[in-house]
C-alpha cells in the first residue's frame, strides 16, 4: 500500500510542470470607451437617416396607398342668349320704349337724389365690393438675382389673383403668371392675411394668365376662414354695354385699390395664336402696372386685367379680357392639363368680305407663327379654315374651341379653302399641335 502511494505521489510531482492559474485578462477602459461612443454614434447616425427616409418616402407612399381625390373642375356650360325684344311684337316693342322715354323724363323732372342717398348708394358698393374681396388674393413670385459683386438678393413681384376654382384638395387661383416668369417660387396672400406656398400648376403662354394651387393640407381652419370661391359671370351678353362693373384687386397698381364705371366698348379684341378674345373697354383710368377682375352689380366676374388688355388702351383706360372668352381655358389650366398649340392667327369671315368677294365662311388666317405646327403643316395667309376633322368651322372662334378642346401631340385634320387662280380651291392638310413656349 506504501509502495502504491509512493508511486503516485512520484507521478504527480513528474505532471507539476502543467500546472497553471488562469488569470482574467484586464479591462482596457479606452478601447471599451472608443467602442461604447462608436456604437452609439452609429445608432445617432442610423436613427436621423431612418427619420429623414421617412419623411421623404411617407407622402409618397401615402400618396400612393391612400391618394387624394382631385375633384375635376368644371365650369357650366352659358345658355345662348335670348334678347327680351326677340320675344316681343313691333307694337309692343314700341309701347315699351314708349313707357321707359316717358318715365326717365318723369324722374328727371321730379325725382331729385339727397346727400344721404348719394352717400347711401357708394356705402352699398363698397358693401358689394367687401363681399367680392373674399375672393381675392395677391400673387408673389421671389426670384433669386445677382449683382456685380456677386451678392445673392432675392427680388419679389406682385400681382392680384382671383380665387376661381376649388378642386377638394387645394384653391385654384387665376393670376397673370407672365409678370412673375423669373420666380422660383410662389406665395399667396389671403384677404384674411394669410400667406402660404403655392405652386404654378399650368400656364397659357398666349394671354399670360396661370393657375396656381394652394393646398390645404397646410392651412388651419382660422386661414381658411373668410375665404370663398368667385362666381364667373357671362360677358358675352349684348346688354353688358353701358352696365356698371367696378375694377377690384390692383386697378390703380396698389393693392386693395378699387374703381367704379361702366363697359364703353366691346369692339376691341385680343388677337393671339390660336385665340380671339373680346376686350371689356371702360370709363376707369388705371395704372399701367394694373391687375385684377371686373365684377358686375351681382359680384360676379366679368373680365381680367392683363398687361396686354392695358396694352390695347395705352395704359390709361382699365380694359379686361372677358370672362366668358376665358373660360374654357381656365378650366383645363384649373385641372392641371396642358393647352395645345397651331400656331394660327386670325378673324371671322365678314358677311361683306362673303358676299362681295365671295370669301367662304370660316376662320379665316392673318398669320402663321413661326417655326409653329401650322407652318410645318402648310398653313399659308390668307387660308380660310372651314372645317376640323369632322367639325365645320364658320368662325375663328370655333376652331379655337377645337384647338382648345385638344391636347399637345395630337394630329387634327384641317380642310382649308386657298384662293388660287381667281377661285377656292379645296385643300386639306395635317397638322400637328404641341405645347406652347414663352
């Protein structure tokens, strides 16, 4: 037993050598630290991209799960005109004329306006004109300019705008957009004061005139208060002549300036390609620089003042393109489409110009655009459109409703008649309209 002892105790000083103590290995607090601050700076770093990620990308795909409804805008269509002596007889028409001789004569032998109702009269147009200025707006455009030292300023144009339209996701403003061409960006201004971005949705490059939108999204229910939506009136009725209208939104070049008088004239016209638009000639001086609408006695809208109805008038006269000339354009520029372009300028076809040189009804051409789809299809001068695809044309006016009813890159046919050897000769020509340039 003594021996087997011996021997084991001999072994185990011959396995004294493997014998270790494991120690733990020390902490290095500097790296542990360049460790911690890397891990939490890389979970900084993660969170603000995943926050910025998703504020990107949010509307987008609500956009897209959850899309807003855009109610499109349409304007109702204005009745033919029915004149009140087209329904009369010759004596009646003289009876009454007879009666209305006879009681202006009464009431001006008579009847005698006091002070008080002098001043009565103005306080209810201003009364009217305070309604109607809930519709109004002021249109900024800021762009961003140089000067020779190469300091960055920015430079901010004015002009009044009409709230005309309402599609359910943003107001629709109508503004002359030509006089803020060289902004980067927009902003309106309520009649409440409010002030907030907009974005130009569509221009028509022939009158100068834009629509810009104004979501609601980032408007609060005390902005939106006060404001409400113009009602479009008919211009086109022959007895606007010698009717009141008063010149609201910037007729004098100020904001919130205003003037009374009546319609002088209706001959004039604004002739751009591919448009004819009645003017709204006036008893009202303006400045050169006015903006604005003409609104009747009921508060609707009859005309827009533009730099180019002042234009026609040397600036002195407040004339406006009428409403009703207007309102199919506004209407597609409201909806965010495009508006083709031909090219074409032109007239009606007189009935002396018919009758004396034999001159077929039509629309007919003064002058072709160049470098326009009317040039490249063969369009010359003094052409008569008389036909689009399978519309007859008997006016300028109706082949600017085709043109206006069609969309940049659409092909249309025309079918012309040329004078050509003492006689009209039939043609027809292909020509394809595009979108308009500034």
């Amino acid at each position: 037993m003594d021996q087997q002892e011996n021997k084991a105790g001999q072994n185990n000083e011959s396995f004294y050598f493997m014998r270790e103590t494991i120690k733990e290995r020390p902490v290095n607090r500097r790296k542990l630290f360049r460790r911690t601050m890397i891990t939490a700076f890389s979970a900084v770093v993660f969170g603000m991209v995943a926050c910025f990620t998703f504020l990107i990308l949010e509307p987008v795909i609500s956009n897209k799960l959850y899309p807003e409804e855009i109610t499109k805008v349409e304007f109702p269509e204005e009745e033919e005109e029915i004149l009140p002596e087209s329904m009369l007889t010759e004596n009646d028409l003289q009876e009454e004329l007879e009666a209305n001789i006879l009681q202006q004569i009464d009431t001006a032998s008579t009847g005698e306006i006091s002070v008080e109702e002098y001043g009565t009269i103005y306080e209810n147009l201003y009364g009217l004109v305070s309604k109607a200025e809930t519709f109004m707006t002021t249109v900024t455009g800021v762009s961003q300019n140089s000067n020779w030292l190469l300091e960055t300023f920015e430079n901010e144009n004015s002009v009044s705008g009409v709230i005309v339209a309402d599609n359910g996701v943003e107001y629709l403003v109508l503004a002359e957009a030509n006089k803020l061409s060289e902004a980067s960006e927009y902003h309106v201004t309520f009649q409440n004061g409010a002030t907030k971005a907009a974005e130009l949705k569509a221009e028509d490059y022939q009158t100068g005139l834009g629509i810009f939108g104004v979501k609601y999204s980032g408007m609060s229910p005390e902005e939106k208060e006060g404001i409400t939506i113009a009602q479009l009136g008919i211009s086109n009725k022959s007895t606007i002549l010698g009717r009141p209208v008063i010149a609201i939104g910037s007729p004098l070049g100020q904001s919130g300036s205003l003037s009374y008088g009546m319609v002088t004239a209706t001959g004039n016209t604004l002739n751009v390609a591919d448009g004819l638009y009645k003017i709204l000639d006036t008893d009202m001086y303006g400045s050169e620089d006015a903006s604005g609408v003409f609104i009747n006695l009921s508060g609707e809208v009859l005309g827009v003042i533009t730099s180019q109805s002042m234009e026609l008038r040397q600036g002195e006269i407040l004339s406006a393109i009428a409403i009703s000339e207007l309102k199919g354009s506004i209407e597609k520029l409201s909806n965010g489409e495009t508006l083709a372009y031909g090219g074409i300028f032109g007239m009606d076809v007189t009935r002396e110009a018919h009758e004396n040189g034999g001159m077929p009804y039509g629309a007919y051409v003064t002058e072709v655009a160049m470098q326009s789809p009317a040039m490249e299809a063969g369009i010359l001068n003094n052409d008569v459109i008389v036909r689009v695809e399978t519309t007859d044309i008997s006016s300028f006016q109706e082949y600017k409703n085709m043109v206006l009813s069609k969309a940049p890159g659409d092909t249309i046919r025309l079918s012309i008649k040329r004078y050509s050897g003492g006689e009209y000769i039939d043609m027809g020509v292909d020509m394809t309209l595009k979108e308009g340039e500034k």
